[in-house]
C-alpha cells in the first residue's frame, strides 16, 4: 500500500512554484505572441501554450520529477490562472487585447499581394495560394481581400462579379 502523506506532501515551497510557473508562462507566451509566427490553425497561442506547459508540469509530478503530486496540482494551477487572468483581461480591457492579441494583418488587397505583411509573417505566395484554393479561389484577381486574423486563420472577401 502507496504511503499516500507522502504522496500528497510538499516537497517545494508553493510559493516558489508560483513564481516558477508565472516566470515560465510570462516568457512562453511573450515568445510566442512577438517572436514566433503565427501559424494558420484554429487553436490561439494561449491555448496553446498552456497546453504543453499543463503536460509538462503534470508529467512531471506524475513521474516523480517533484516528488509530490501536489506540487505538481499548484503549478498546474497557477498556469492555468494565468491564462484565464490573460483571456479574462483581454475580454474586459481593451488596450490590455491591442496589447495581448495579435491584429488582423492584411495579405491581399483588390487582388495584390502585401508582400511587407506576408514577409512579416513568414507566410509564402504558395501557402497564401493554398489557403485561397481551400476557399475555391484559383487566382488572385478573384479576391477583394485576404487578412490574417489574430487565431491564424485566412479569412477571404471574393470580389463581386460584374
């Protein structure tokens, strides 16, 4: 039988993992928000994010990494209050979104290529024309506008014919 205190025992001071998790959070998010491009996908960077840092953090209380499971629970938690504190502050707080939450960044305008905000994206003509062809675009004269919105995803205005 498992000695159970000592699997539910503290074996790091919470605070300090707190910190830790906050740290870590702060500087993922940071660089994936203004380094990292944002690739064409239905999930958000956040998500994202806390996604791979809950699977780390609870591997390694699953694993033994912090000798304690417990340890594991307020790292996974405070990862997790900090993206609901980030999604709830850009919902209520409009400059805290312009800060947080990538814009929507024109590709396409009247059938022209904004090569400046493709370059700045990494996004390539052949990629721009696969998202197009999913949309049954097959030229560029076709399109009023393609803008990149803030989760990733292409969203494409036709130009009305005639």
């Amino acid at each position: 039988m498992p000695d159970l205190a000592e699997i539910f025992r503290l074996t790091v001071n919470p605070l300090e993992l707190v910190v830790r998790g906050t740290a870590m959070y702060w500087f993922l998010f940071l660089l994936f928000r203004f380094v990292l491009r944002r690739d064409v996908g239905s999930i958000g960077i956040a998500d994202a994010l806390l996604l791979m840092l809950i699977a780390d953090a609870s591997q390694n209380g699953m694993a033994g990494s912090y000798e304690s499971v417990t340890d594991a629970c307020i790292l996974v938690a405070t990862l997790a209050g900090w993206n609901w504190l980030v999604d709830w502050m850009a919902f209520e707080y409009p400059a805290v979104s312009r800060l947080l939450v990538a814009r929507p960044l024109p590709l396409v305008r009247n059938g022209r290529l904004l090569r400046r905000n493709m370059r700045h994206e990494f996004i390539t003509v052949a990629e721009l024309m696969a998202k197009l062809r999913e949309q049954g675009i097959d030229a560029l004269g076709e399109v009023k506008s393609a803008t990149m919105e803030n989760d990733g995803e292409i969203s494409v205005v036709k130009r009305k014919d005639g």
